[in-house]
C-alpha cells in the first residue's frame, strides 16, 4: 500500500495522477504479505519495486514449464530432467534464475537465517514459528526437508494466484464504473460513520463493506487463476457419469473457465461483470440457484483439491481492495483490453492504470 501512493510509481508530487502498471505492484504485494505471513518479514519488492532477486521470473518460467511437462511427462527427461541439459545451462549466464525450485529454496534458507538473527518486522505468530512450534510438541518430528517444503508452497503458489485475483478484481470494477461507484461508496460511508480503521481490518470489511464479498467473487467466476484442470485419476470399478462409462485409471478434471461460463447454472449474461448475482435472498427459486453457483465455484478448486491458501488469499483481498479504494479513484489507462498469457495460471499483463489521490 506504501508503495502504491509514494514516489517510486513515477511522481513526487503527492496529488498528481500517476499511470502505473499495477499487475506489476500486485504482484509485489502478494510476494511480500507472503513473507510476512511466513517469516514475519517481507521481501523488499514493493521498497525496491522491481524483481531484485530474479524469483518471480524464475517462478513464472517454471509455472509455464509445469503446465507443458505436466501434460507430456515424457519431455522432462530430454528437458531439465536431462543431466546434460543441467550442465548446458550453468555455463549460460543467468540461467540460475530460470530455476524456481533452487531460487525458492534460496531465499528461504536467507529468510530462516534472518529469522534468527534479526528482530520481527511484524507481531503475531507466523507460520515458521507455528511449524517450529508443532515440531517440538508434537509426537512425530518434522523433517528438515518436510518442514523446507511446507514453506516452498507457501511462495511458490501463494502470491501468483492472489495477485492474479487482484488484478481481476481492479480490472472489472474500472471497466464498469457502475459497480465501481457503488463499492467506493459504500467504502466512503463506512468510513466516515467511522467503523474502519487507519489500516481496514478483515472483520471490519466483512461487516461494514458487504458489496465487497459480491465483487471479489464475481471477479474470481470471470477469471479464476488457475487455467488448467486439477486432475484426478478414476478408481477402481471405473465410473458410470449419465450415459458416458469412464474405465478405472481414467485422468479426469474440471475446469473453472467451463463452469463459471454455463448459463444453466449461473444465469443469463453470464459474460458480464455482475456481483449482485451473488447477492442473497428469499425467493426459493433464487436461493436454490445461489445453492447451485456455490456448488459450481470452482475459483479456489473443490472438495480435496480446494486450495489450502484459500482463506488467506481472500483475507488480503479484503483487506487491500477497499484500502486502495479509500485513498485512490482508478482510471484504465491501457489499451482496451489486458492480454492474458494461459499456462499453468491465466496470467494478466499490461494492467495499466491511473490513479488519483482521494484528498480529504
């Protein structure tokens, strides 16, 4: 939020609109909230404003290199499975970036150090210290190597997804200035009858700023982050599905970009950007049709695929989306439409964006 209204987006001058590519500085927030929820410390993008480290370069290389070899397996052994190809490229200058997993990996054996060494940047428990914790209290011990990997999930998957709803959410509401209004409005109301905090609180957003959850789930429907299918394998005794006949060792999976799109389950116009279809009431035929839609959102996966970083990731939407919302009137300065690049995630670009200081 600091970085989003100081001089590094291209002005010293505290009232003058800037054009900023947000998808970038989305991305940078995420990364760091992500550290702070992790290590109790950010990473420094938004203070450096740019990709110091390399790492979420070297993630995206890898989310799009997952997406391919995730469908044909057998590249990998004649790609960056070939020890070969592994000694090819540590004699091309760089190239080290490219790694995700040995990039990652990096900075959290800098972060756990630091940890260590120097004082919190945040209060409250984060998530190293709870695993330290269950490690020492538990029954069974925790590796190493389980407790590396518990904290690789964490960034790898954390801010990529998040920062893709972000975009999303900023997106639709300048594109339809209706719904923008509305929401700044309700934002400006709560906020002079005073019921939200210098910086606005989870429970705050949820109780004072309703049209919120509205908006950043019909966001989330239009444009879910996740582009491929999560797969699942059909069991033994294979699968009857209406007059279809899946044998067992069948890959199967569903993908949010079908479903968020059938009109027969989310209504008409299902094209457009409107949160109110979410919104509740006490008509049955309409309830049992919200009932439907939230059996249907498939955003964050479903079931045994739901996404374990789902709660976060909603916690600081609502958080940082009427923070802005507050202090800034947002105006698209791209071209008329974003460009989406769909591998493993839908990942926008060109997200360019004016902003103008609310004064008080």
């Amino acid at each position: 939020m600091r970085a989003l209204s100081n001089p590094p987006l291209g002005t010293s001058q505290p009232h003058t609109a800037n054009i900023i590519d947000i998808g970038e500085w989305l991305q940078f927030y995420a990364f760091d909230v992500i550290g702070s929820i992790t290590f109790s410390r950010t990473f420094g993008f938004l203070d450096a404003g740019v990709d110091y480290t390399g790492v979420i370069e070297g993630i995206d290389f890898g989310l799009k290199y997952g997406a391919v070899i995730g469908q044909i397996p057998a590249l990998h052994r004649w790609l960056f499975g070939s020890p070969r190809m592994q000694k090819i490229m540590s004699y091309i200058p760089g190239a080290e970036k490219k790694d995700p997993i040995r990039t990652v990996l990096q900075m959290i054996q800098d972060a756990m150090g630091s940890v260590d060494t120097t004082p919190k940047e945040t209060s409250g428990e984060d998530f190293l210290t709870f695993l330290r914790k269950q490690n020492k209290s538990g029954n069974s011990k925790m590796s190493q190597r389980d407790m590396m990997n518990h904290l690789f999930v964490n960034l790898l998957a954390g801010s990529d997804t998040t920062a893709i709803s972000l975009r999303s959410i900023f997106y639709f509401l300048m594109k339809n200035p209706r719904t923008l209004s509305k929401l700044q409005a309700e934002i400006f109301a709560a906020d002079q009858a005073g019921l939200l905090s210098e910086t606005i609180t989870y429970r705050e957003a949820q109780k004072h700023i309703p049209y919120l959850a509205l908006v950043i789930k019909e966001s989330l429907r239009l444009h879910p982050a996740v582009a491929l299918t999560l797969e699942r394998i059909v069991p033994q005794g294979g699968l009857a599905l209406h007059e279809h006949y899946l044998p067992a060792g069948t890959v199967v999976g569903i993908s949010a970009w079908v479903v968020h799109y059938d009109e027969d389950v989310f209504g008409d116009h299902v094209h457009e950007f409107r949160p109110e279809r979410w919104e509740e009431s006490k008509d049955p035929v309409k309830i049992e049709r919200l009932k439907m839609m939230e059996r249907s959102f498939f955003a964050f996966g479903h079931g045994s695929r739901t996404c374990i970083g789902k709660n976060i990731s909603l916690l600081e939407m609502s958080k940082f989306v009427p923070q802005i919302l507050r202090e800034f009137r947002m105006e698209w300065a791209g071209r008329e439409e974003w460009a989406v690049n769909s591998t493993w995630f839908a990942k926008q670009s060109d997200v360019l964006v004016k902003l103008h200081p609310i004064t008080p």
